[in-house]
C-alpha cells in the first residue's frame, strides 16, 4: 500500500490534490487528529521518519516552488 502512496504523490500536480492523497494516508494510520497544525515533515518527525510523509514533503516543495 505504501508504494501506492507513494506513486499517488509523486503524480500529484497541485497541493489540493496532494492534500487529499496525505489526508487518506493520515485517515488509514489514525493521525489526522494529532497532525493537525502540522507540516508534512513535522509529523514525519513526530512518527519517527515516516518515508510517505517526506515524500509529500518533498513534492509539495516542488509543486509549489
């Protein structure tokens, strides 16, 4: 599952449609509570390195540039 994630995010072309890939991922891991207010790498921190969340990370530096 997690390299579905992983593909989803890395086609994604706008950070709406990148939100709605992390806020699935967050909803099937039971986070969305606790990564609100968050960035996408402070909640990866927080998890302890999550490779899904720094991936969203990354492309969202990319797609917003």
């Amino acid at each position: 599952m997690k390299a579905a994630y992983l593909i989803a995010i890395k086609e994604a072309t706008t950070s709406t449609e990148l939100d709605i890939i992390v806020d699935t991922y967050l909803e099937e891991i039971g986070e969305v509570e606790s990564s609100r207010g968050e960035t996408y790498a402070e909640t990866a921190a927080r998890l302890g390195g999550d490779e899904i969340l720094e991936a969203a990370e990354t492309r969202w530096f990319e797609i917003e540039g």
